[in-house]
C-alpha cells in the first residue's frame, strides 16, 4: 500500500531536518558495528573479569567470540504490579538465548518508579527526571563491551522510554523489548472514576475509594486502563521492538511464557554473530517514528507520549516536533476506544482483535509505514498476524478479519473519530497539548476567568473550601521540568469533573502533566516555555479572560498586555526530602517540553 500523502510528506520533512543528525548518528553507530564484538579487544583481565561467574564452557565460548552475548537489563521490582513477573524472566531468557547458541548475562537493574503511587506526593518530582536516570543506568549496564544484543525488560511510564534512549546509544547492537502483559480486568475503570468523584464531593469516605481502586489495581501485571504503561507497549509493536502479539498477552499464561523465550532466540538470531544483523539504531528511523506517532494518534494514547517520542527521536538523531504530531492527528483516524477516551480497558481491545487488527487496518489505510526493519524481520506485515502455541509449538499465521467488539476497536472505514484527537495550541500564553479524544464536543471550547494557582494542593483547598463556583479556567503554574520535573497532576481531575457536571464551562491550562489520565475536561498541558523558564503563564492573574478552542489552534488571554506585567515569582525553593535535592542539576539542564523535556540535549 502505498503512504497516504500526509504520513509521506511528514515522514519527507522530519528526514530533512534530521539529516546531518542522523548522518553523524549512523556514522558512528556503524563505526561501531564494523569493530566486530567488542570484547575481543579487551585486555585478559578485564574479559576475566566479564565471565568470571560463567560456566566453563561460556567462559570458553566468550574468550575466543565464537558465541553471541546478550545482556538482560531489567526494571524488575516486586512492588510494581507491572514489573512483578519480571522476577522469573532471567532464567528463562538465559535458557532460550543458549538454546539458540548464545549467552545470555544479567547486566543490571534500572529503577522503576510508580506514578500511580507518587501521585500528589513529592516523590512525583522525580517522576520525568527518572526517564533520563533509566537511560543513563542502561549505558551503566551496556558499558563493558562485553555484549552483541541486548533484552530490555519494563513496562510501565518513563521505563520503557528511558531504556529505548539508553539503548540507542548502543545503535549497533540489536535489542529485543520483553513485555510482562496487563493483570486481569478487575473494577471497570468507570466505576473508578465515579467513586473518585464522589470521593471528591465528600460523599464517598476513604474506605471506599481504598475498597474501589484496591479492586482496580488487583494483580500482578500493567494496570489496564490506557495510560502510558499500555501506550509504551503498543508503541513497541507498532515501532518492531516487540515480537508480533506480545504487547498485552497476560502474565502468567503458556503463550506469555513462550513469547518471552522466542525473544531470547529471537535476539540471539539478530546478531552480528548470528543470521540477520538487525542492529536497533537501524529500525529506530524516520519511518519508525512516524509509525509510532500514527499509532499513538489512532489509539488515543498517553499525551506522555508529545515528550518520549521527542526524546526518543533525539537520541536516534532525528528531529521530531509538536507540529508533526499536529499534522499527522489531521488524517490519522481515532481507532480504538479505552479508558479514558471509553469505558473498555486493554483486555477488552486485545480480544477484539488487538495489535493485529490494528496494525493491519492501519497498514491497509496507508497510514503505517510497511517497508521498515523489526525485530521480526523485514516489513511490518509480520505483525498482522497473532501469535498461537500448536503442537509444533509458537506460530504466527491467524489475521483477525474484523473486531469482536466494535465499541472499542474499529477499521479505517467506521472510526470513532475522522481524526486521532490530539491537537496542538498556541498563542500568547505559548504552546500546549490538548487531548481531545475523551472530551465531549460541547465541552471543547472554553473562554472563562482564570482562576490562578501555583501548586494542584492549592486547587483542592479552593474546591474544598467552597471557592470554585462558576465558569473557570484553571491556570496551575510552576509545574513545568524547570520548576519541580514536571509532575503529573491527576489529583485536579475529580474536582474539575464535578465542576463540569454542575454545569460549568471548565478547562485546565498548565506547564505541567496529565499523562494517560486527560479526560472529560479539556486540558492544554505542556504549556511551552513553562512559567519558571519566562513563560506567560507567570503572568497571568485571577479574572484574566482565557480561551481555549483546540479546534481552532487558539490558547489566549484576551486583552491584557502579559509582556507589560512582572512576572510573579514561585514558591520558595522546597525541593528537599525524598531525594529532590539530588535532581538539582536536572532542574537546572532539563530542556523544554517541546523538546522533550530532557536533561541531555540534542545527542549527537
């Protein structure tokens, strides 16, 4: 099929910025490459000491290359109910790597923070910052040049995406991304959100909502609404870092287990010492990347996502921008339906058709790259197919023809939305992302007051105290990268929603983030430059007209002179306790929101 001419033309004008970056990227992934295994010019003592807790025969087989070696990097912990069956995935994966005829090492542990536990605390402060942390700890893990591929194991937030940046500093070596699956459906996302609510109104006490979201959050394995956890995994598949299938099989299942076991065989093949060198700085290119904002847009995925993609791009060399996204939302049909942007959870989508059907719906439409590098083998094709165990043990080979439950997963020719629902605004108060896809259209369009806040704790008291009565526009300044690492704000949606449901005209404008839980209100976050970098966020004041009408393009406060007014000034520096203190010198080199908001640049 051929690029619809929109996904063409963007592909085409992100290649064209990108090219001296990219070049100097692949020069000096492939100047890598062409050294053949790095631990053949280690010194003795230094290569002693890579194997020294080998078996003898790996020593043997390491010492003289004759074997490829496969470092595992994990975000395993026992908390996270996402990261929990991680615990076993070592052994197996060593196993499946040496019946392959490699070696496979443990190279070490990222951390794996939990937003969901973090949320309205301070340790949400390192939250961002800790994608950079993940990055920086896989270089650690890949630093000995002791390996030829590389197994990523983590799931959730800024795991994934802090992995995949460290990995491609290591562009010449092929990795293989290892998923753990979403737990079982417990209590409908919807009735969470309705005991949140209530919760919020006073009318629901603390035994409630514990009893309500411990039924939510039940089991090991991803949470399954569609938040950034799930986004990371389908964005996995869609960019072939995945095997086809493995996004959202459960934990704990014999097709789980042997998906996990083929990546090991699967890697092991892709080396520079195997059968098809499929090194990772090549599949993450141009196409990959547009695949990957196409699927975000299509799915209704986390608006994390305007940040990690940016980043992850820089660290391949490649430029992408909030404009790209802007102009590809415009033809990218909305597919899927999850919680937030519906009521269905990732099961729900899985056993409609999933990935498969979703990839080939999107590749028929022209709309996915096809003609790009996996770790499945060349073209993308592979992934219309759904992995079964037979009696011969894992195939591919069954297309779902059409969705088992068209209220959560559709084909191009009856989406639930023309376009994917994402938008970009901008005007004198800067630059935003607005997710649209959950927010109903008389909902969209918001000119109101400001009411003015530096903190989300700040809009709680007002709502609890009785203050926010009327149309508004919620402006929460001072929570941009800059300022405090730019938490994710999720305690501001129940109070919003109530104010909605009386009957308020209510919208959210703020430098900071709402990841996977952008809902029913309309929200520009991300607002770029943020307050504590000069942004006019700073000078914005209670009773200040604001519109916003994403439809339109348009974030405005309408007659005022910002640039007139002095800036108001944050808090006092309180960044201490629970290791704030030790990200200051991220506060002070992290980059914008529109370019990711990261402490590392441009890599080039």
């Amino acid at each position: 099929m051929t690029p619809h001419p929109r996904i063409a033309e963007v592909t085409r004008r992100i290649a064209q910025r990108s090219a001296a970056t990219r070049n100097a990227y692949l020069e000096r992934m492939r100047a890598a490459a062409a050294e053949g295994p790095a631990r053949a010019g280690l010194g003795c003592a230094n290569l002693a000491h890579g194997f020294a807790a080998c078996s003898p025969g790996d020593k043997l087989a390491l010492g003289t290359t004759a074997k490829p070696d496969i470092a595992i990097v994990s975000a395993y912990n026992d908390m996270l109910s996402a990261h929990q069956p991680l615990a076993d995935y070592p052994a197996l994966l060593k196993e499946a790597v040496a019946q392959a005829g490699g070696v496979a090492q443990f190279a070490g542990g990222v951390p794996a923070m939990c937003d969901g536990i973090t949320q309205g605390r301070a340790g949400m402060e390192l939250s961002l910052f800790s994608r950079d942390v993940i990055a920086m700890a896989t270089a650690v893990a890949l630093s000995h040049d002791m390996f030829d591929g590389a197994l990523m194991l983590g799931v959730c937030d800024k795991i994934v995406p802090g992995l995949l940046i460290g990995a491609l500093s290591f562009g010449h070596l092929p990795v293989v991304f290892v998923p753990a699956g979403p737990m079982p459906s417990g209590l409908p996302n919807a009735d969470k959100a309705r005991v949140r609510q209530r919760h919020a109104e006073g009318k629901a006490d603390r035994a409630e909502l514990l009893q309500a979201e411990s039924a939510a959050y039940h089991a090991p394995g991803t949470c399954t609404f569609y938040g950034t956890a799930n986004s990371n995994q389908m964005l996995m598949e869609v960019m072939g870092l995945h095997l086809p299938g493995a996004s959202f099989e459960q934990p704990g299942t014999q097709l789980r287990t042997a998906l996990t076991a083929e990546a090991g065989r699967a890697v092991t093949s892709l080396t520079a010492l195997g059968e098809s060198y499929t090194p990772i700085g090549e599949v993450v290119d141009e196409r990959a990347i547009v695949n990957a904002v196409v699927a975000l847009l299509a799915t209704g995925g986390s608006t994390n996502h305007t940040l990690h993609l940016v980043a992850v791009a820089q660290a391949a060399g490649i430029e992408l921008t909030w404009d790209d996204f802007a102009a590809l939302s415009e033809v990218v049909p909305l597919l899927a339906r999850m919680y937030p942007n519906g009521t269905a959870d990732v099961n729900r989508f899985h056993a409609a058709g999933g990935m498969a059907f979703l990839i080939g719906r999107l590749l028929d439409g022209g709309l996915l790259h096809a003609d790009v590098a996996t770790v499945a083998g060349a073209g993308l094709a592979r992934y219309r197919l759904r992995p079964r165990l037979t009696g011969a043990g894992l195939t591919w080979g069954e297309e779902p023809e059409e969705s088992t439950d068209t209220t959560v997963l559709r084909g191009t020719e009856d989406p639930f939305s023309a376009d994917g629902g994402l938008r970009m605004v901008r005007g004198n108060l800067g630059r935003a992302v607005v997710k649209v896809s959950a927010v109903a259209p008389e909902h969209r369009v918001v000119e109101a007051p400001a009411r003015v806040f530096d903190s989300q704790a700040q809009l709680q008291e007002a709502f609890a105290a009785g203050e926010l009565d009327g149309d508004l526009v919620a402006v929460v300044r001072f929570q941009g990268p800059r300022a405090n690492g730019m938490p994710e704000l999720h305690k501001l949606t129940p109070p919003l929603g109530v104010l909605q449901d009386r009957g308020h005209r209510v919208a959210l404008v703020t430098d900071g983030r709402m990841s996977g839980a952008s809902g029913k209100v309309p929200a520009a976050i991300h607002v770029s430059p943020e307050a504590a970098a000069g942004g006019a966020l700073a000078r914005v004041r209670d009773g200040d007209l604001v519109r916003l009408d994403p439809a339109a393009g348009v974030l405005e406060v309408s007659g005022a002179d910002l640039q007139a007014r002095p800036a108001a000034e944050p808090a006092a520096d309180s960044a201490t306790g629970t290791g704030r203190e030790l990200f200051a010198a991220f506060r002070a080199a992290v980059g914008p929101a529109e370019r990711g908001a990261g402490v590392f640049g441009a890599l080039q």
